[in-house]
C-alpha cells in the first residue's frame, strides 16, 4: 500500500484507474491481486481505495462476469481492511480469537469455478488514507463500483460489464445502495443482481455505548461535518480509537472506560445525515434477494421488513428469504445454495 505522500505526489486522474497492484497468493486455477485503484466520495472527492481482483485462470479471452463482494463491518482504521490479510483471496474467515477480522469472500470458490471475477474493495479509509465513511451508502457503492472498473483495465483479468453485487451487514446496506446508484455513475456496467445479507437499513436509532456507534461517528463526521455534540469527553476518546483500532478492538477499549459516553439522543446534525443512508427509497436497477436470519441480534429482522416495503412501494424487485434459527454469522453458510443458485438464474 502506498503511503499518503505518495498519493500526493501522483497524478490521479479518474475513478477507476489503478494506482498500483501487488500478486498475492490465490486459490486453486486463479490469480490474485492486492489493488490501490481511484474511486470518488459521496460529494465527488477523488480518493485512492485499497482491494482484491481475483480470476479464473481459464477462459483466455471470454469476457468473465464479476462479482462485486461489499463486506461487513471490520473498523474504521485503516488497519481493518480486509485485504491487508497475509492471504485475503479466500473463503471467508469470520472473525474469532486469532483473527480479529472477517476477511475473504463467503464462496469464493464457487464463484471462481462459475467463471466469476471477483472484487473485494476495503471501502474509503481502510488500506488507503482518509476516514472510512462508514455507512456512508453512496460513497461505499462508489467504492465498489470503482474496483469493477479498475478489474476491467486490468490484465489477465478478462472482466466483462455483467456484475452482480453481493454484500453482508454493512455490506448489505453498501449493496442495496449500489444498485440505486450504478445507473447514473457506472451506466456502462450491466447490474444483473444484487444480494444482501442481513443488511443494515435502519440506522442505529441512539448514540449507545457499541463499538459501531463510534465508527459511525467518526465517519459522519468527515463525510457531513456534523459535530458530534452529543458524545461527551469518554466519548470522543472511543470516536478518536476508532482510527486507530479495528472493531474488536474498539470493544476492548471500550470496556476500560466507564462513561457515560453521550447524551442519549442523536443531534439534528446527525439525524439529518443517518436519513441520507436509508436505503430502499430509490428505484434499484436490478432484482434484489435479502437473506436474513430470524434471529439475528446484530440486524435486527424486523428491519429488513421494513426495508422490503419501502422498497417495493418505490417499485423495486425484491425477494426476502428467512432463515428460522440462524444468526448474523450463521446464516451466512446456511444460505449459500440459495444465493449461488439464485445468481445463477440472474446470469
């Protein structure tokens, strides 16, 4: 990864352009690489983005369609991108005691022997300079849509314009505002579908005392210039941590203060940036299937039914599956022949 006065230094000129790429190992009859690539925020900065392009090895000069990966909440450091893992072109590794990050891609492999292209962006602020501008929808769709771009420039890669997107968590949220935002700022791509698991879509509704809360601030902050008046002295400690920090270390720091961290209720600043990132009120340009765990206590359920009806009042297509029993981490494996089966048909 190049380092901030780097960046200056170079003319960057577009979004989609690759800065610079690195070989980094990859599965089985595929190719890899780490990838720094320009992509814009929400309000049209140009900014450099960190992430993974693998292919197939197959194929020669067949045009692959791409699999856009957007993923859950790893931090707002840029120590939690997923890509800076030692092998991050894998099946995905949910977090635990040695890893403290999910990195990779949930079916991977299935993907690369459907002759998928993958991406994997880290999002504005993670791997490269800046602030990650978490659950900022627009700037983190860009992101995504961008490392599609900069797949297609690249070679040995063969990407084509057929995309699918497919996101957990935060990543949902991120996917479901690709689909709204792919017609107007990557028109040249054809979107053929969009998955998101367990997507966030109702934003946190109090600044209470979890790691997320602190990401989200620091993000909002940067992308809005909101104030942040509601946060007190301990407070403002854990939105500063967030820099530094990934997710699971944030709840370690957490834990050795003891508050109380805000005032309880969110400013009108920030009331009035959360409804920015509320997806479902656009018309998406692809078909949507929502996967989601029935009791999942990260994303709560009843979000994504909220979710659905805003977004078929707004004419989108949208199908929701539940998952009696499965969690936020569960349903991920739990849902797999669903999703590969329903990209499929998309194909």
């Amino acid at each position: 990864h190049l380092s901030l006065r780097r960046q200056r230094q170079m003319c960057i000129r577009d979004r989609g352009e690759v800065i610079k790429s690195e070989v980094i190992p990859a599965p089985a009859g595929a190719s890899a690489w780490r990838v720094m690539y320009v992509s814009r925020t929400w309000d049209e900065r140009l900014v450099p983005i960190t992430g993974i392009v693998v292919a197939p090895k197959n194929g020669g000069a067949k045009a692959h369609p791409i699999l856009n990966w957007l993923h859950g909440t790893t931090g707002g450091s840029r120590t939690s991108a997923p890509s800076l893992a030692p092998n991050p072109a894998q099946n995905q590794v949910q977090r635990s005691p040695i890893a403290p990050i999910d990195y990779g891609v949930p079916y991977l492999t299935d993907f690369l022997k459907r002759g998928f292209v993958v991406v994997a962006t880290d999002y504005y602020g993670q791997g490269g300079p800046g602030v990650h501008q978490y659950m900022v929808g627009n700037t983190a769709a860009r992101n995504g849509l961008d490392l599609v771009r900069a797949a297609r420039t690249m070679k040995d890669v063969a990407a084509g314009s057929d995309v699918t997107t497919f996101g957990w968590s935060q990543g949902g949220h991120a996917a479901i505002f690709t689909s709204e935002e792919q017609p107007s700022y990557a028109p040249e791509l054809r979107l053929r579908g969009v998955v998101a698991i367990a997507p966030g879509t109702t934003l946190i509704a109090q600044p209470i005392n979890i790691p997320h809360v602190y990401v989200l601030a620091r993000g909002y902050r940067d992308a809005y210039a909101v104030p942040l008046s509601e946060f007190t002295a301990d407070g403002k400690r854990m939105i500063e941590a967030a820099g530094s920090v990934s997710i699971s270390g944030l709840f370690r720091e957490s834990l050795a203060m003891k508050g109380p961290f805000s005032t309880g209720e969110w400013s009108q600043e920030m009331k009035r940036a959360l409804a920015l990132n509320v997806p479902g009120n656009r018309t998406s340009s692809a078909p949507i299937l929502i996967v989601h765990g029935t009791v999942d206590n990260v994303v709560m359920p009843e979000s994504t039914k909220e979710l659905a009806l805003r977004s078929e009042k707004n004419g989108n297509s949208i199908k929701v599956s539940w998952y009696p029993g499965q969690d936020h981490r569960t349903v991920v494996d739990q849902a797999r022949k669903e999703i590969l089966d329903w990209i499929n048909e998309k194909q």
